[in-house]
C-alpha cells in the first residue's frame, strides 16, 4: 500500500512539475498569477526532498544508473537531450559553438560515474564548466524541459525523469550564476 501511494505521490508531483514549467504560463491570463522562475524553481527544489526517501529506496533497489539502461541507456538519453537543447531557442546563444559529441562524451561519463555506473569523471567541475554560460534560473527551468521532453521521447520512465532532474536540482547551485537575470 505505501509503495502505491508513493508511487501515486511521485506521479503527482511530476504532473505538476510540468504543470508548473508548461502548462501555468500558457493557460494564465492577465488577471492570473503565474508563478515566478523562482517560485518554480523552489517547487523544485521541495519536490526533490520531498522524495528522497522513495528516490533512495529506489537506488538502493536498483541503482539509476541500471534502470537508465546503462552507459548506452545514458548516452541514448543524454544525446537526445543535447539535441532538444540545441532545437531549444532558449539556448542558442550557446548551442552554436560547441562541440556536440564532446559535449555527449562528457555528460554520459558525468552521468555514468554519478549514477552508480562506476568509472569517473575527468572532466572540469561544475562551476568551472558552467560560468561563461551564464546561466539563469531561467535557462535551468529551460533545461528541465528539454529533459522531459527527451524522457518522453525515448519512453524513460517517470522515476527515472524525476530522479534525473532531482540530480541537476542538486546542481543547480553550481550552475546557475544570477538567478533572478533573464537574459533576452
């Protein structure tokens, strides 16, 4: 019975999750407030430690790292979500320069090595990797979007959406330079 219930629970919350990123904006008319970028970004950030334990009894099941399909579960996911980044016109101002398969190669072996697949990660840290992009809470919310869409599309399951944003939440500190800044 709790297992259903948090089940339940896990898929609520994921409904709003995108309730909060898609849907509120584009239904919310003049008279209606639409949460801020911050505001969503601490629904977020409640929604992650609100299901720790069940994210934790999950990966003490089975690890993410399994249930994503392994390393080439992960390169399959991370690869379609460079490519929604760069569809994504919120991130064109830095889409354009890089290096794509570099940019697989070393979120695929960020992602391994952080999801109990083993082997590490060489590559620069997070803030080192993120700084000159600027990144706003904006853009972060961006990003989350782009990884639905790129779950939904490759049929990764809601657990495993869910807990792969909860990993970047957990970033975001590191990435995100002005949070309030939306840049135009």
């Amino acid at each position: 019975m709790i297992q259903t219930i948090t089940r339940r629970g896990l898929r609520l919350t994921l409904c709003l999750m995108a309730l909060l990123i898609f849907a509120v904006p584009a239904l919310a008319g003049e008279d209606s407030e639409i949460p801020t970028v911050s505001e969503q970004v601490l629904g977020l950030e409640a929604m992650c430690a609100e299901n720790a334990d069940a994210i934790a009894a999950r990966q003490a099941e089975k690890s993410l790292f399994e249930r994503l399909g392994g390393e080439k579960g992960i390169r399959e996911f991370v690869t379609e979500i460079v490519a929604q980044h760069d569809k994504n016109p919120d991130f064109e101002r830095f889409m354009g320069d890089v290096d794509q398969a570099a940019l697989i190669d070393g979120v695929t072996d960020f992602v391994v090595a952080g999801t109990g697949g083993g082997g590490s990660y060489e590559g620069r840290d997070m803030p080192d990797a993120h700084k000159h992009l600027k990144l706003t809470n904006a853009d972060f919310l961006s990003a989350g979007s782009d990884v639905m869409k790129a779950g939904k599309k490759l049929g990764v399951g809601e657990n495993e959406v869910q807990e792969f944003i909860c990993v970047l939440v957990s970033l975001r500190a590191a990435t995100v330079v002005d949070e309030d800044k939306v840049v135009q």
